[in-house]
C-alpha cells in the first residue's frame, strides 16, 4: 500500500500536477525504477526515473511505502551525483 504524508500530497497538488506528476506517476515509479538509492542519513529510499526527471523519497516497511516528498528537477541527474559523491546517497 502506498500512503503519502500531508507535505508530498500538497507538493503534488500545488507543484507536480502542473508537470503531470500524479498519485499514479509515483506509484509507477516504486514499481518500476530506474535506479533506487538509501540515504542513511535519515533511513529512507529514494527512487528515481531518470526519464520523468523525478526522484521518490520514501520509507518503507513490509509492503507498504510512505512518500515523504516528489523531487522533480530538470537537472535531476547532477543533483542524484552530487549527493552519490557526498555520500548522501548510497
């Protein structure tokens, strides 16, 4: 099951909508990345379609994700190396 919390419905609604990210757009994504990164800073996944230029935070336990937050960037892939060369990202 895929729940959202109040600030990524909101992102969604407010921001993302106007690029044609949905509720269904993110629930594609956690089933079919690109690439799935961890970020051990704060225990959360992040999944990435790199054609959508969209990354899923989210935390997940069994077969349920909750969506932190969307990131949608145009420059989406210098943003996903800068955090991998950080360490950030792994």
């Amino acid at each position: 099951m895929i729940s959202f919390t109040a600030h990524a419905k909101d992102k969604l609604d407010r921001e993302l909508s106007k690029l044609a990210v949905t509720e269904e757009t993110v629930a594609e994504i956690l089933n079919k990345p690109d690439d799935i990164l961890y970020d051990p800073q704060i225990d959360r996944y992040v999944a990435i379609d790199w054609s959508r230029k969209t990354a899923v935070v989210y935390e997940k336990s069994r077969d349920d994700a909750l969506i932190i937050t969307i990131i949608y960037s145009s420059t989406l892939r210098d943003m996903v190396e800068r955090r991998r060369r950080s360490g950030r990202w792994i």
